[in-house]
C-alpha cells in the first residue's frame, strides 16, 4: 500500500511540474503546504488539477461535490485519490 502511495506520489509531482509557475521549485513545498500560498501555482490551476484528477482517477466532482482546500496541499490532493480508489 506504501508502493502505491508513492506511485500516486510520484504522478502527482510530475504532473504538477506540467503546471507549476517558473522559478519554483517543487521539492521546495512541503507536502502540507498550502501550493498557491506558497507560489507554486496560481489559483486558476486548481481547475486543472480536477481535470487532471477527473481523467486519471475517475473522480467525479460532480457528483461528489468539490472542496477547493482539500486541494490546497499534495497531501490534501492524494487524500482525494485515496478516499476514490476502492
């Protein structure tokens, strides 16, 4: 279960490296910290990172109704995956 949380760990990251703002760097962001706060991302790529867990989770926003802190933090966002996956 450790293996597949890194994995999803690891996923994460590269995808957010996809989107993150120039001159930040992403081992600098703990992984409770707040990733608009801490320059990461502006606040317009949370939409991306629903889309991103839409597609590759089949988490269902819609339905499940969308928390915007609980997207705040990398720990945040792989809780989100974890409470979806069976």
């Amino acid at each position: 279960m450790a293996d597949d949380r890194q994995q999803r760990l690891q996923a994460l990251i590269d995808f957010l490296r996809t989107i993150q703002k120039p001159g930040k760097a992403i081992e600098s962001v703990g992984l409770d910290e707040s990733l608009v706060t801490s320059g990461l991302i502006d606040s317009l790529a949370i939409i991306e990172i629903v889309m991103f867990l839409e597609k590759n989770y089949g988490i269902d926003f819609a339905a499940s109704g969308l928390d915007p802190d609980r997207l705040a933090t990398i720990n945040g966002i792989l809780g989100v995956i974890e409470e979806a996956r069976p």
